[in-house]
C-alpha cells in the first residue's frame, strides 16, 4: 500500500498567552538530534506519572537517529511493525529559538484493542520546562488539521482522571466526554473531537 502523506498546514500560535510563542508540528530529522536527546533526558528526569506518551520509543531508543529511524518504519502500512498501527509522530518546534517544547503522535486508525479503548488517536508530551504556557493545546490544535487531512472526523483522545492539564487541552480543543474507564486500576477518561466534514 502506498505511504500515507500528510500535508503539513500552516497554523501557528497567531498571539503570545503567558509566555507561549509560536509553534509548528514538524516531522523529527536529524537537525533537531541534539534537542530531541536532551528533550528525552528532561524527561527521564522528571517525576512524570505517563512519561513519553505520544513520543513512541524514544525511551528505548539508544541514540536520536534510532528514534528517527524507526519513527519513519511506523508512517508506512508496509513497515509498521504488526503490534501497531500506522501514525506520524511530530516535534513541536518554538520558531524564535527552534526548540523543541513537546511531541505528539497521529495514529492513524484504532482498530487496536489498546487504542481503541484507552489509547485513542493522538498521544502528547510538552517537556516540564515549558509547561503552562499554551503549548499543549495547539500542538492538539494543530493536530487535528492532520486528522482532517487523512478524513480522520472522529477522534478519540483520553487522560488519566487526575491529569487536569490534558484534560483542559483536550476540552479546549472541542472534547465530549463519553465516559471513564478502568485500565491496571486507573481511571481514564474517554473523549471524542468531532471534526467537520
């Protein structure tokens, strides 16, 4: 099957909000190797209940082209490995300075039993050091313009019951709770993003 391509939008943070500064989704490449190793070590550091969700295996990876690499192996129906399904991963890059403030995944369906119940269609990290400044919610944002470019109109995000944070991105971005689940004895909630057709 032929790989499916995103084509990538242009919307961006058109105003500052405590702090935030314009961001675009990008795809990983090997320019941003040094920042996305230092993005995972601020992770590694942190004391982050969901540590890397929506970053694939970088915790496992044992170098930044490892993660780009196997990133790129996921986008293709023909190389995706058969425990999961075909997505896109992208590092939010901040345009004044070029870092990287968080990532986030786009799966391209859930017929998965994980996904399809508690893992849903994206996944998202901003790293500790630039939390509560916006950035969360138009990396999802933005996101959702991917979704709409593959006809993805129903989306399924979930958060653990207490991550208040995503819940507030997720509810900024249109999210309809449907209802809250038990997963290994946590509670998570379910939300669907209709987009317009």
């Amino acid at each position: 099957m032929p790989q499916n391509r995103i084509q990538q939008p242009e919307c961006r943070i058109q105003k500052g909000d405590r702090g935030m500064s314009r961001i675009q989704l990008i795809e990983p490449t090997m320019e941003y190797a040094e920042d996305i190793w230092q993005f995972r070590q601020e992770v590694m550091d942190s004391n982050d209940k969901d540590k890397f969700a929506g970053c694939g295996n970088l915790e496992q990876c044992s170098s930044a082209r490892e993660w780009i690499d196997t990133m790129r192996l996921y986008k293709n129906t023909e190389t995706c490995p058969q425990d999961k399904v075909p997505s896109s991963i992208f590092i939010a890059v901040r345009e004044r300075d070029n870092r990287i403030v968080g990532i986030i995944d786009l799966r391209y369906h859930i017929n998965h039993p994980i996904l399809g119940t508690w893992g849903g269609h994206m996944g998202y990290y901003v790293r500790p050091s630039e939390r509560k400044k916006g950035y969360a919610k138009e990396m999802v944002r933005q996101n959702l313009q991917h979704c709409r470019a593959l006809h993805i109109n129903k989306v399924l995000i979930t958060c653990d019951e207490d991550n208040f944070a995503s819940e507030k991105t997720i509810l900024a971005n249109g999210g309809i709770f449907e209802k809250c689940i038990e997963v290994d004895g946590d509670l998570i909630k379910r939300y669907w993003i209709t987009l317009p057709v």
